[in-house]
C-alpha cells in the first residue's frame, strides 16, 4: 500500500467532489456503486473502513467499503434503500458526482489476521464489508490458512454477490457456507438461520480469527454459537453500526460508554466489547 | 509575578478602548437572565452576574452553523471564518473555564475541527473569580471546578472597588497591555481568602464530589432503580444537553436555497435526550428509553469523559436543573450513585 | 422537466394557513418558477383535477368529506396535511366534547337538523398522509422547506424534537421563570419556540410528541400552580385527540 495522506483539518467536513464510473443494481434493494476516487486527496483504504456519501440537499451517509484495498483508488460501495440519501444513491447516474469524505473507522485489523485460519460470518448487509475482506483474502490467499465463510440471509433474492458466491464455492480453498430464512422453488441450498450453519464449521482455536458482521439480532445468536467454539476474545472481530453524522469523533452519535464507533471502531475484538456494555 | 489591581472603573475604561481592536463578548442582562453577547458599549456588560442561559461555548461552536457552502457549479466550499478581529471573551466564570478546557481537549484531539479552532484561537479569555453561589443550584464547589483558572488568559479576582488581576498568557499580556494596573498587597489576598470562606458555607452542598469514586460507582450503576426513576420524571424535552457548558453533540443537515443548487451544510446542537438521537435505519433504537437516555447523559457526565480524558464531565454549572421543569438534579443523581456505593463497600 | 402541479383544498378550518402560504409573496414567486398551482381557493378561481401534491387543511366533520378527500388521495402523488387542523384535528377537536346533536343547536339553534356532521378527525384518519406540516398556524419557512425538498425529489424533515430544544437554542428565558405555564416541553418543534420567545405560554399547536411522558407533564404543570380545569384545557386545546391516542397506546 503506498504512504498514507494526511487529511488536513481543513477538510474534515468538505466532501471531495467522485465521479461515479458504474451503478448496477444487486437486488430489489441494494445497488452496486462505483466511484474512482482522487489519490491525491484521498488515502488507500481498508476493508471494514467505512466512507460519508453525499448530495448537495440531501445529506451524508455512512457506506462500508465494500471493495479490497487492491482496487484502490477505485471504490465500490453497495447501498440499501432505506431513506433519503440511500433513495438519491440509487438513482444516480454514471458520469454524475457524489461528494466522499473517508476513509474513516479503523477498519479489520489486517496484519493479526495474517497467517491465520479464518472464520467469516456475515449476516444480510453484513456481507458488504465482508465482500471486501474476502476478495482482499482471495487476491492473497497464500497469506491465510482455512478460511470458512458463513453467509446469511433472509431469502434467496436479498443474497448479494451471487456470481461471486458461485466463484467463491468453486475455487476449492474457501468453505462457503449459506443459508436462507426462507427458501423459494428454485432454492436447493440450505434453510435456516446462518447459526445452523455453525454444524459445518470445526475450528484449530489455536490458529483461528474470526470476523463477524451483520445486524445486532444477529450478533446476540451468532455470538452463543462462536463462544461453543472457545475462540479467544481477541481473536473474534465484529464491527457494530451505530448512528452517525461526523465520522470524525465529534458529533457523539455514535457513542458507547468511553468510545466513538466512527473513530474507535466500527470494527472491535470481543474483547473490548466485554468492557463496553451498550455494544451489543 | 507580582500581584496587580485594577479600580473597577478602569478596568471598563481599558475594555472601552479595547473595542477598536478587539471585538468584546460578554454577559449582559435581559428580561431576567443573562446571556453572552457582543458588546458595544461597556455600559451593558456586566462583569458580576450569575450565570448565563447558554454556555460560552456558543462562541466557538454556534447553535446553528454553516460547515460547508454548496455552489450552483456543484463545488462544495468552506465557508469563511473571519479572524482579522480578536475575540476577548470577558467575564467567564470558573465552571465555564473547565468546561471550555474540556470542549478543547475534545475538539483540538486529532483530526482536529477546524471551526472550532480557528475561533478559539482567535479569542482571548478574561475569567472572573466568583465571590458567592451564582444561585441555589450551583455546585462546582462540590465538583472542584470553584476558583479554577482553566485556560483562561487572564483571572479577575472582584472586590469591593477593585479587581485583582492576574495575566495568565501572553495573550492576556498583550490584552492588558496599558490598563492601569497598579500593586496589590497582602491585604487583598487575605481578604479574598476571607470572603471565599463565607461564600464556600453558602453552597447548597459542602461535600466533594469525588470523580474516581464516581466513575467506579457508575461502572457497577447500569442497572440501578434510580435511571427508572428518572424516566418518569423526564420530559425528554433536552433542555438539559443544550444549555450544558460541556454537552457538544450536534446534528448535520442540509439547507438549500429557493435555486436548490446553492446552499449550506449545517451543524446544529443536538441532544441525547431526544428519542431519536441513537437510531438507526431499520429503526433499532440503541438508547430506545428515557431510562436508557438519561443514564447515558449522566454516565458521559460523570464516567465516559472522565475515564477518557481525565476531566470531569460536569463541571457543576447548575444550569440544567436550574432549567429543567422537572427539576432533575445532577448533584442528587451523583450523591445517590456514591451512597449505593459506600454502603457496598 | 415538467413543473410540479400544486394543488390546495380544504376542509373545516379558517383558512389561516393558507393564508399564511399567500403571505410568503416574494418567496412565492420564486417557488412559481418552479411549480405550477392549479387549485388555491384563496388566491386564484380556476380548478383542475390534475397535481401532483395536495395540500389538504382542515379537519375531516362530515360525512360528505370523506368521498372528496379520497378523491384527492387518488389523484395525487404526494398528500400533505396543512396546518393544525389537518394534522391533529387541532380546535376543532373541542367539539368531540359534546355530542353531534348538541353541537348541531349550540351553533345553529333549532336548524341544526337540517345540517351534518360528526365527531372531528384528522385527516390521516380517513385517508394516508404522506407528510405532515403542523402548526396553527403552520410556520412559513417550514412550508417553504417542504417545497424544496418535494421538488429535490427527498423526504421533507418531520421533527421529531420539543419546542424547549428550539427554545433554548434562541437562547429564550423560560416562560415557567415568567410565572406562565408552557407544553413546550412534550410539544413537537418547528416552529422556532415562535410563542415563548415573545414571553407567551406554548399550547402545543404542533402536537403532542409522540411517546411523551404525560403524566410528568401533569406533574409539573401542577408543581407550577395549574388547577385540574387549567390542565385539562391545557390538553385538550389542541391536542385532544393525540392525548386520547397515546393514553390508549400507553396505559400508565
Ligand atoms: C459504519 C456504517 C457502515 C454502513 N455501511 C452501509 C453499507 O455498506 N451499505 C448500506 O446500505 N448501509 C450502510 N450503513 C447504513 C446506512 O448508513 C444508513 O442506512 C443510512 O445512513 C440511512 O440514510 P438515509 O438518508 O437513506 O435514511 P434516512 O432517511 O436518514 O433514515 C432512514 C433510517 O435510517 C436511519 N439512519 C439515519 N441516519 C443514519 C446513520 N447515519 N447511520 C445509521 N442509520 C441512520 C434513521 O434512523 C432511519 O431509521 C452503514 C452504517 C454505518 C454506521
Ligand atoms: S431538561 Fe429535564 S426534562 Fe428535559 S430532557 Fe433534561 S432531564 Fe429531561
Ligand atoms: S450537567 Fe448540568 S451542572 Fe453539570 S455541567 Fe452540565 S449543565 Fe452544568
Ligand atoms: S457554578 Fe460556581 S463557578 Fe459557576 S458561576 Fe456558579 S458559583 Fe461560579
Ligand atoms: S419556555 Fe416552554 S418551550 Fe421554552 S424552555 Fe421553557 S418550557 Fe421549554
Ligand atoms: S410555541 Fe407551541 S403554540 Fe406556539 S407555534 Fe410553537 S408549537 Fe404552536
Ligand atoms: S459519527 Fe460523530 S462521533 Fe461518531
């Protein structure tokens, strides 16, 4: 990765005017985004990172990265349709400009993950941040022992990614795992919750990092599921979402106890969220 | 360095002509309360006064305030702040000096906000010693903020027809530079020792407050009956986040002209007592009761801030009670936390 | 692009909302250029079925409202509910206090027969409401604001926050510090606490928030001197109806 910039306090605030180079719908709800970002003002960026997204009017929002470090300066973000600022993504053509401020957050903690065998959860949406990790671990997969991916969603249209996934179970040296709420005719996978998907997985816990994300009803579930596996603590990493406006630590949205997600976070070890009682 | 004095009547007269470099902010009088203002005539300031509706805070980070100009060509810019006049903030009193310290520590922490520096940097502060209980709420006494000197750049010490002058920076230095300053004597120390002995008897409270043995008695707090209690008294109306000198948050929207391709990115302050303060989309609300809202109020008062920086979250101002309809009390709140712990322990 | 069709109606109200609307004038005609208005009983004669947005004032009294509001609701693309009256029923709701019948003589004597009517409702309780705009009466900027959102194509803010944040952001004295009694507090904003910051009492015009703590406020109007009688009217001045609502959601 090439030397870091440092953003001046200057532009905290001011969004760096991206063109987008590509918008292609996934599902009924999420979009597929991508922007070519300014290298001059904008740093490389990590999975678990997270950017602003915004529109003059309209307003900012956080947005995971959802591509690996390697496509820098190209970004890809994938967008639900939730609201204001989602609603305008999706409608967004190929050649306009959105506003970006980021990278922000700490993002997964890339050099402990090295040499280790991984275990990745994702639940829904939670599969967007893990898309980035994921191909980042396939661009380099020689870094990595066992990798294991769990993928959960609520039925087989909300899947993301699907020409990935089909990539993904074919290679041979990444066990994927999925599961659907609910099933539909042409569903022959599994159905249940992505917890039922915890009876394929056997873990080395001396070698093991496993990195989850997804809704917080997921956490509460999957965490029963990962604690029977006796991982320790600091090898397991969530990444939490939180309201936020800033992303630079001042606005106190996102606070819990001491930390600001936006800043501290939004990825954690287990560890440190045992001491933060709010987190999950 | 020797101690100085100056007559009450100079002093206005030094800030009197201080108005053709500086731009002077102090308290002055409305209906009933007082309020920081821009002054332009000297005669309004009161430099003895109780303490103001909104904080001083307002100086460096407005209620409502532009981060981000949008232009019809679709650029964004910052909007400009202007620093060709100095600021002299005049007449803070203890409790606002920490908190200003606290809101500095926060906002100068990398990455640093930008607006808030660029004001701070470009005020000088003159704060004021204060020689009784603003009001029956005040209880900086019990937090430790009483008589504190904070980041202030000059200290006024009020007497009978004197103020005792103590230049704290360069800053202050230049500001005073020509005053007619002249030599105080033991005589005054003494007597400002004897008057702040009268007035420590007035608080409504002689205990301190200590901070350490509040953060831990918070730590083991979260499932006290009092945050239920407190729920039922509060309006969840905010009143108590917008008027604290050292709550900060603020909100960020949008306001665009009738051209709709010209206007402005705002930050307003915002407040964690309101429901939808920690929402998020698919409408998980991570503080969803006043329960859970007023124990993260009280928790960054007197736990988060403290563990994280080393000062205190509430400097005892008084302010919120003193202005919440249902008169909920952060000293009782703090005293209750401890005595659950004392009989613990 | 085709500019928006804008369309106005009402119902039973006194039109001051409307009215407010018309005082906007030099705003108005920039909002001309970017909006046509086809049905504005107040300003102009000519009418057309053909808009995009209503704006709906009034409150729903009669039986005969209700096929003419559904009317609107399927001709237009976004609904919105102008003014107290609309959003919460607002005074109107005072009459739900007595009977239909007795209301009928009270105002017209022994004609009342040969007219209609029946308990007040807001209109989002006959037909969908996309966005509301409260007040009475409603704030000129913030029907202003509303516009340019529908026109940027984005949702309108709908506050959420009490009258005391704004209050206290105008750096106000608090009117209870006046000796007067005030809804601000459980209140919904918007209205730039326009009624405490000239020293006069919030009647809560907007609303109650939803999810506000009512028995409290009952505690402090009472710790502030208000009799039963000078509760009640405090509630059910504009509020009758969202009062009614949340006691029925929130037993407590
Ligand atoms: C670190 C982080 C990473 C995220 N990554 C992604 C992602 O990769 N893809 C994706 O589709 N979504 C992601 N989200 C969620 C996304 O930020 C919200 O859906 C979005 O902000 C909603 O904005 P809106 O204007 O469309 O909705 P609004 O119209 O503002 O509101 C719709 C709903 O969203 C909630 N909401 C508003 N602002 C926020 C906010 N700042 N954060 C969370 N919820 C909010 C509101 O409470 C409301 O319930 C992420 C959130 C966080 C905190
Ligand atoms: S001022 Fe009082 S009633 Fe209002 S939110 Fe704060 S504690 Fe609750
Ligand atoms: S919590 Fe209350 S007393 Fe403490 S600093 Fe804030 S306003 Fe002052
Ligand atoms: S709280 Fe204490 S320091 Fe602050 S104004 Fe009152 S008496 Fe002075
Ligand atoms: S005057 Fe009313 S709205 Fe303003 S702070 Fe007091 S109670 Fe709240
Ligand atoms: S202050 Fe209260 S009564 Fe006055 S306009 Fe606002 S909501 Fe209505
Ligand atoms: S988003 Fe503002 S502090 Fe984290």
């Amino acid at each position: 990765m090439s030397e870091s910039i440092t953003i001046p306090e200057q532009t905290l605030y001011l969004p760096i005017p991206t063109p987008v180079t590509a918008v292609r719908m996934l599902t009924k709800t999420e979009c597929l985004i991508t922007v070519e970002l300014d290298p001059d003002r904008i740093e490389p960026y990590r999975p678990g990172q997270f950017f602003m997204l915004s529109l003059p009017g309209i307003g900012e929002a956080p947005i995971s990265v959802c591509s690996p470090p390697e496509a820098y300066p190209r970004l890809q973000l994938c967008v639900r349709r939730v609201g204001k600022v989602t609603a305008h993504l999706h409608q967004l053509a190929v050649g306009s400009t959105i506003g970006i401020r980021g990278p922000m957050g700490n993002g997964v903690p890339l050099e402990q993950l090295k040499g280790q065998d991984l275990l990745i959860a994702a639940g829904g949406l939670g599969m967007v941040p893990l898309h980035a990790l994921i191909n980042h671990i396939v661009k380099n997969r020689a870094d990595y022992g066992t990798v294991t991916v769990l993928y959960g969603a609520k039925e087989p249209g909300e899947l993301l990614f699907r020409d990935e996934l089909l990539q993904w179970g074919s290679r041979g040296d990444l066990n994927l795992h999925i599961a659907v709420n609910i099933a539909d005719e042409d569903w022959m996978g599994h159905v249940g919750m992505i917890t039922t998907l915890f009876q394929y997985v056997s873990v080395d816990v001396a070698k093991t990092a496993a990195v989850i994300v997804g809704p917080p009803v997921m956490y509460h579930f999957v965490m029963q599921e990962i604690r029977k596996l006796n991982l320790p603590p600091e090898r397991i990493f969530l990444s939490l979402e939180r309201r936020m406006k800033c992303g630079v630590g001042k606005c106190g949205h996102c606070q819990i106890n001491e930390i600001t997600v936006c800043q501290d976070g939004p990825v954690f070890s287990y560890d440190q969220l045992k001491t933060l009682p709010e987190a999950i | 360095m020797p101690a100085s004095k100056i007559s009450k009547d100079d002093l206005k007269r030094h800030l009197s002509e201080k108005l053709t470099d500086y731009t002077l902010v102090g308290p002055v009088k409305s209906r009933l309360a007082y309020k920081f203002d821009v002054i332009s005539n000297v005669d309004r300031l009161e430099i003895e006064y109780t303490t103001t509706v909104l904080p001083p805070k307002k100086q460096f980070m407005p209620t409502v305030e532009p981060l981000i100009r949008f232009q019809g060509d679709g650029t964004a810019q910052l909007p400009l702040i202007p620093t060709d006049r100095p600021v002299a903030l005049v007449a803070l009193h203890s409790c606002d000096l920490i908190a200003t310290d606290l809101i500095d520590t926060i906002f100068a922490t990398a990455p640093g906000d930008p607006y808030y520096k660029t004001r701070r940097e470009n005020a000088v502060i003159l704060g004021v010693r204060c020689m009784e209980p603003c009001d029956t709420h005040a209880f900086c006494n019990a937090m430790g903020t009483l008589d504190q000197k904070g980041g202030a750049d000059i200290f006024l010490t009020p007497l009978d027809h004197h103020f005792l002058v103590e230049p704290l920076s360069k800053k202050g230095e230049t500001f005073l530079a020509g005053a007619a300053l002249s030599h105080s004597g033991d005589e005054d120390a003494q007597a400002v020792g004897r008057i702040a002995n009268e007035r420590d008897k007035q608080f409504r409270s002689q205990e301190k407050v200590d901070l350490k043995a509040l953060s831990d008695a918070m730590t083991t707090s979260r499932d006290h009956e009092i945050w239920d209690e407190l729920a039922g008294e509060c309006l969840a109306c905010g009143t108590c986040n917008i008027t604290c000198p050292t709550c900060y948050c603020f909100d960020m929207c949008d306001k665009m002209e009738l051209s709709l391709v010209d206007g402005e990115r705002r930050r307003s302050w915002d407040s964690c007592q309101l429901r939808e303060f920690a929402e998020v989309a698919g409408g998980e609300n991570f503080r969803g009761t006043r329960a859970d809202r007023q124990r993260h109020r009280f928790f960054r008062k007197g736990k988060y801030l403290f563990d994280r920086y080393d000062l205190t979250g509430c400097v005892g101002c008084g302010r919120c009670v003193r202005q919440c309809v249902a008169d909920i009390d952060p000293l009782e709140v703090y005293q209750r936390l401890l005595e659950r712990r004392s009989a613990r322990v | 692009m085709a500019k928006p069709r804008i369309a106005f109606f009402d119902f039973a109200c006194c039109e001051g909302c409307q009215l407010q609307v018309i005082n906007l004038e030099a705003e108005l005609l920039d909002v001309l250029d970017h909006v046509d208005i086809v049905t504005f009983r107040e300003a102009m004669s000519e009418k057309s079925d053909d808009y995009d947005i209503a704006f709906i004032e009034g409150s729903i009294t009669r039986a005969s409202d209700i096929p003419r509001l559904e009317k609107i609701r399927e001709n237009a693309t976004v609904l919105i509910a102008l003014g107290a009256c609309a959003t919460i029923a607002g005074v109107n709701a005072l009459k739900n206090r007595r009977t239909p019948q007795e209301n009928l003589r009270i105002v017209y004597g022994d004609d009342g027969d040969k007219f209609e009517t029946f308990p007040v409702r807001p209109i989002d309780q006959v037909v969908e409401v996309d966005y509301y705009l409260h007040g009475c009466p409603i704030d000129k900027n913030e029907f202003l604001e509303m516009v340019k959102a529908l026109l940027m194509g984005t949702a309108p803010k709908q506050w959420t926050s009490a009258v005391c944040v704004e209050c206290k952001l105008r750096e106000n004295e608090c009117v209870y510090d006046l000796g007067r009694l005030c809804m601000g507090p459980i209140s919904r904003g918007g209205c730039d606490a326009i009624c405490p910051a000239y020293g006069n009492s919030c009647e809560a015009c907007r609303g109650i928030l939803p999810d506000a703590n009512i028995p409290s406020m009952v505690e402090v109007l009472k710790a502030h001197g208000a009799s039963e009688a000078e509760i009640e009217r405090r509630f059910t001045n504009f509020t009758a109806i969202d009062k009614l609502v949340q006691e029925m959601e929130q037993p407590q």
